[in-house]
C-alpha cells in the first residue's frame, strides 16, 4: 500500500514536470498532432533532432520504469498482505509522514524547475536568440542549497550528574596535554577517573595511553578489551583502535582484512584516526587498490577539521625528529637541553632582550623542549617591550588579541601594541593592524587599509600577511575577486607550512580554482593539512619516549602514527626494528616488519628509507638476498634523491661486479660524485678511490712481462718480501697520486 502510494506521489511529478514542455504540448492532444507539430519545428530549424530523438527516449526509459514499479507493487502486495491492528495504523502514520516529506521535496523540485529552466525545455525565443543568454544573470548555486530543507540537528544525549563530573574531568586533563604539561602522570590519571566514571571519550584516551604507556604501565591487553567492548556497540574511535590492533598485530594476530573493516566502521563514524589511515590505503595502494578520488574525499573531512581548529597564528609548533639522521650526527632541530634552557633564562633575568624574546616565542609556540604557556610568554615579552623592541610588541599584540590560558582579550591593548610594532616596520604588527582593520575588532572595519597593511606584510615575507591577501583574492573582500592571485599568496604562505594555507591551497587544486584541477596535488596538500591536526603532538612525545629510553612506547607511538601515513613516524618505527630496540618482536619477524616500514617511508620520499631498503635486499634481511633489487634501490635514492651514501654503494658494487657489471670507471664516477655530494663522504670516496687506483695498477703490473716472473718465483732477483712491498709501494703511490690531485673547481 505504501508502495503505490510513493508510485502515485512519483507519477504526480513526472507529469508535473511535464507540463514544462509549455503551452503547445496541452494545446495537442492526440499523437499525430503531435507528430506534425514536431515535424513543423525540425522544418523550421529551431529544434535539433537529436535533441528530440533523446528526450523521446528519456520518456520511454520513464514509461518502462514505472511499469517495473507497478509489477513490483503488485507482486509485493500478493506475498505480504496488509498489517493488521495497530501495527498497521503505526504504519499509516509513518506513510503519511514520509509523503508529507516526499510532497515538500516535490514541491522544492517543482520550484527550481521553474526558476532555473533546463536547456532541453526552453522555449522558441530563448532558442531562437543567443544574445539574450549573455543578458540573464549566471545562476547561483546557493539559491538551490538555500531551499533544501535544514538538516535535522543531533542532540546530544543529555548527562547524567556523574558523567558531567567525568566530562569536566577529561576536558580538564586534556587541556593539560594539549599545552605539553609536565604533569604527564597526573594528567593521565585524571582520564583515568573519567574513564572509571563511564564516559566514553575518557575510556579511548585512556585505551591509547595503556597501548603507549603514556602515563600507566604499557598494557596492550587492557587496551584490546576496552576497544572491543566499545566497538561492539559501535563507537568509531574504538573500531578505529581495533583496526590498528589488527594492522600492526598487536594483542592479535595480524588481519589487514579485519583492519579495512574496523577502518571502514570508523570512517564512516567520522573516526578522524580512521579515516586518515584509510585515506593513506587509498592514496598509497597499502592492501587496497590506489584510488586518488576515495583518498581525498576522506582526507578532505579530517582536513576540515583540522582547518576549523586551528587559530590564525597556525598553532602549536611540532617538530619532526628523523632519528636515523640524529642517529648519523645530522642537526633535526630536536629538544633543548635543560641546561641551554637555564641558560636563556638567566640572560633574560640580566635583562638580555634577544633571550627575552626567543623564551617568549618559545612559551608562545611551545615545543623544542619547552611547554606552551601563554602567560609566560606574556611576561618574557613585556620585559623586552620595555626596550621598545618591535618583534615584542607584536606578540604581544597577538597575545592579547587572541586572549586564551587565562588572558582576556583586549582589542584595545593589541591595537596599540600592533601600532608600535607597525611604526617600527615590523611585519607581524603591519599584519595584526590589517587583521583589525578587516574583522572590526576595536576600529571601525576598512578593508582599503586591511589591505594595505596585509600588503606591506607580505612583501616582507611575513607569512600571516601572504594569507590574508589570499583570503582577501579569494572570497573578493575589498578587492575584485582573482583565483590565480589567492593562489600566489597562498602557495607563498603554504611555504611557511602554515595550516590554512595548505588547506585553501587544497580546495582550489581540488576544485580547479585558478589553477588546473588536479587530485594527486589536491590529496598531498590535504595530506599535509591533516598531519598538522593536534595528533601531530604526538611525534615529539614519542622522541621524547626514546630520549628516556623507553623504546616500546616509543615505538608504538611511531607506529599509531604511521599508520596515520607519517612517513617520518615509519622511519623512526623501522629504525627502532632495525637497531633491535623494540623488543616487542622476535628477531626474524623484527626484520619483515621494518622492510615493510622503510618500504612506506621510501615510497614517500625518504632517501634514508630507500637506502635501507637497498641494503635489505643486499644482505637479505627479511627478504631473500637480490642484488639487482638492491642495485634499484640504490639507484632511485642517488638519481631521484641525491643520496651520498646510495651513490657510494652504487661504486662499490660497479668495482666488484656486485648485481651491475663490473666497470671501474663507472665505479670511479660515482665515488666522484658521492664526495661532490656530501662533506661527510669525502674520506671514504678518498679510501675507496685510493683502493680503486692501486687496485689498476696492480692489474697494470700483473699484465706487464715483468709479473710472469714475480707470479712464478723464477725471478733470481726478488724475493716474495720483495713483490709484497712493491705491492704496498703500489697501493700508497695512487693514494698520494689522488690526493695531490689539483682542486675541482666549483659548479
């Protein structure tokens, strides 16, 4: 019965929709009228007949339609018959319901049907006169949205008294590690209570932290019990912890066909964690067919998220520490030492204005070591203002226009801090006067001087400024709107990393605004908005875990994130495999899993990583020994990456003959060009070329008469010692002969 109802409300708007063919359909009503008023059209030329041949079967395909409908109707009301009693009132009601609904959804219909007239129905004189087209205004797509009805809003559950405690709870603990405070155990502790309460966001955070050991004693079992309860009655965030459980086997044995489907649960729940490790399978091909649409769809949710967290100044500043360069000696920007840190702040107490300003900044952004506290960074940078410093008046202008940790915003104040720094031409004050001028925060709104001042930013490098402009190009505030501008300014600021620039710069590659569409761009930069979400914090906990030598939380940590698609965090995670200090494996399975990592992180771009995985394959770890692979391997890290080391291998195997043939000229080459490379590969490319030279002039010797007699000991002249030491005489001649070699001259 419902059936036909939705039948009847669905033929209504067929014919409602056909009356737009306009007064001559109702003026014929036989066929062969029809015909020949069709015929005296195409005569005339104003209607093409293709045209006509494809809206006649549009027609029938409806027609056909609907007698499928009227069939499946019918066979349904034989097999089910009609409810009885009060179900089938409750029924009725809900029919009624729904085609009350379904009328207003017609009737929507019906109204954008006239206002924006399809192509294939207008009428003779819209046809008949091009120019009349260029005269009606272009459609608005927002006129449409604004008709659809507005969603149904999901309230939330109202709390009892216990969770609401439980809730304030966690809210409060978080506050407390999102600011990187050291009280990381009693912070813990209080998700901990919350979680004891019953409150759910509190029972997944404390689930992670047993998987990390962050702040309770490393527990995966804890954690896999806590998951699976709540996955059983459908949280997304557990399902996406299950699905990491059953990724890397942890707790469980491992199932990438168990962890697509906890990560489908939980994207489709709106799982952040989950929608970006699958968005990572998609874009990467990682056990799913590489699918670049699927990838940014899912990408582009996290990223709007992200976007809509993150305040104008960009948000706290993450470090990414790559260990297996820390390891190697290289500088990674990692955590201060306490001692360098006293020491800052003892200048700043002598009165030293540039130790004034870099803890003020530090407080400010946080990381380095060093805990985000805005009102510490209040107070280093009011000690500095007092020299009049223009760097100091400007932060302090954002302070206090920003308010937050316990600071009130004042317009007022920043407007006459950022007037300061402006008047000393500082670039963050020009900025911060142009973000007042444009919202009206404490002066009347005027985007002509929002817009100077923006300018005068950015032609100073000033990143806030390059983004404002692009804002301003883009959504056409004070200026006339310019695509390809917003794109410039917002490539400038994304060059910075700064996380809305990134973001705006996506849409416009998603969308095609001002640039060419394309998705593999649009699904990196959405990548890149998406790693700078508050759960990028967690690359500097884990250094910090491996600091303190507590390398499984470490490494979990490294892990979670990798499967988030971190390249930096699946380095780090199979250098821990790699050097034995995750000891959560045993040896053999150690060496498949870290391929499998620097495999990820190679395929992202990490020249580390592809060397690695070179040197896998060259000694067969983890993998049967292969030395093309590993000749591969190292070729793509020396051509694509300009690797050192991969170039040095390369040599080494063109001398020996090692997977490439054996050609000592190509060897000398790349021993060249390894030194040419790096500063810390000139004494083995100096060794190995000394090795190289000696090595020919053996060769030369041994081909020359002279060696017949020396191989042989038929020579009255020489004894054995005598050969050895006109051997090693040999060897130390090429090497003074290389390293007199006159200087190369620079490139």
């Amino acid at each position: 019965m419902d059936n036909l109802r939705l039948y009847i409300v669905w033929l209504c708007f067929v014919l409602s929709a056909a009356e737009l063919l306009g007064p001559e359909a109702r003026k014929k009503n036989s066929e062969d009228d029809d015909d020949n008023s069709l015929e005296e059209l195409k005569e005339e030329g104003k209607i093409d007949p293709d045209l006509l041949n494809e809206i006649s079967e549009a027609m029938n395909l409806e027609f056909k339609q609907m007698r499928e409908m009227r069939e499946y109707n019918e066979a349904i009301r034989k097999t089910v018959g009609l409810l009885k009693g009060e179900e089938e009132d409750k029924e009725s009601e809900l029919a009624e319901s729904s085609l009350d609904q379904m009328e207003k959804t017609l009737k929507m219909f019906k109204t954008t049907l006239f206002r924006h007239e399809p192509n294939w129905i207008q009428d003779v004189k819209s046809i008949s006169s091009p120019e009349d087209e260029f005269e009606k205004p272009a459609e608005n797509p927002q006129d449409i949205l604004d008709m659809l009805p507005p969603l149904p809003e999901q309230e939330e559950p109202e709390l009892s008294p216990e969770l609401l405690e439980a809730k304030e709870l966690y809210e409060a603990a978080v506050d407390k590690l999102e600011r990187r405070t050291p009280d990381l155990r009693g912070a813990i502790l209080q998700v901990k209570h919350a979680a004891d309460k019953g409150y759910v966001p509190a029972q997944i955070k404390l689930a992670w932290s047993y998987i990390y050991g962050e702040g309770v004693e490393l527990d995966v079992e804890k954690a896999k019990n806590i998951f699976e309860g709540l996955a059983a009655e459908g949280n997304a965030d557990a399902h996406a912890g299950m699905g990491f459980l059953y990724a890397t086997g942890i707790a469980v044995p491992v199932s990438q066909a168990k962890a697509l489907v906890h990560y489908t649960m939980g994207a489709v729940g709106d799982s952040d964690y989950a929608q970006m490790a699958l968005a990572y399978r998609y874009w990467a091909g990682v056990t799913l067919t590489s699918s670049c649409p699927k990838a940014m769809e899912l990408y582009m949710k996290v990223a709007n998220k992200v976007a809509s967290q993150v305040s104008l100044s960009g948000g706290p500043a993450v470090h990414r520490v790559r260990l297996l360069d820390e390891a190697d000696g290289v500088s990674t920007g990692s955590a201060l030492d306490t001692d360098l840190i006293e020491y800052y702040q003892l200048l700043a107490e002598k009165g030293d204005v540039q130790a004034q300003i870099g803890l003020g900044q530090l407080h400010f952004q946080g990381g380095r070591g060093v805990t985000l506290d805005q009102n510490k960074a209040l107070h280093y940078f009011k000690q500095a203002a007092k020299s009049g410093n223009a760097v100091a008046n400007a932060f302090l202008g954002k302070i206090y226009l920003e308010g937050g940790d316990g600071i009130k915003a004042d317009n007022e104040t920043a407007f006459e801090y950022f007037k300061k720094a402006a008047e000393l031409n500082n670039p963050v004050g020009q900025s911060g006067l142009g973000i007042m001028y444009l919202q009206g925060r404490g002066v009347p709104k005027d985007t002509a001087k929002a817009f100077k001042y923006f300018t005068i930013a950015a032609n100073q490098g000033w990143v806030e400024g390059q983004l404002h402009l692009g804002f301003m190009y883009f959504g056409g505030i004070g200026v006339r709107r310019d695509f390809k501008k917003a794109n410039k300014y917002f490539s400038l600021a994304s060059q910075s990393g700064h996380v809305l620039a990134l973001y705006h710069l996506a849409q416009m590659h998603a969308q095609g605004l001002g640039v060419m569409r394309s998705c593999p761009t649009a699904v990196e930069l959405f990548k890149n908005v998406c790693e700078r979400g508050r759960w990028g914090s967690r690359l500097m906990l884990a250094h910090r875990a491996y600091r303190a030598r507590d390398s499984d939380s470490a490494f979990l940590q490294y892990l979670a994130l990798s499967e988030r698609g971190y390249e930096v965090a699946q380095s780090n995670a199979a250098f821990l495999l790699d050097e034995g200090e995750a000891r959560l494996f045993p040896a053999q399975e150690r060496w498949v899993r870290a391929l499998q990592l620097w495999a990820r992180g190679a395929s992202q771009g990490c020249a580390g990583a592809r060397v690695k995985l070179g040197d896998y394959h060259y000694y067969g770890l983890g993998t049967p020994r292969d030395l093309d692979a590993a000749a591969h391997h190292y070729r793509i890290a020396s051509e694509q990456l300009h690797s050192a080391q991969a170039t040095f291998n390369l040599g080494y195997m063109h001398e020996r003959g090692l997977g490439l043939a054996r050609d000592l000229h190509l060897a000398k080459r790349c021993y060249d060009l390894a030194a040419e490379a790096s500063a810390d590969a000139r004494l083995p490319a100096a060794l190995a070329l000394a090795r190289l030279h000696a090595h020919s002039a053996i060769e030369n010797m041994l081909e020359s008469p002279l060696a017949v007699l020396f191989l042989t000991g038929d020579s009255p002249l020489l004894s054995n010692w005598d050969i050895y030491l006109i051997t090693a005489l040999a060897g130390a001649l090429g090497l003074v002969v290389y390293l007199r070699r006159p200087p190369q001259p620079a490139n």
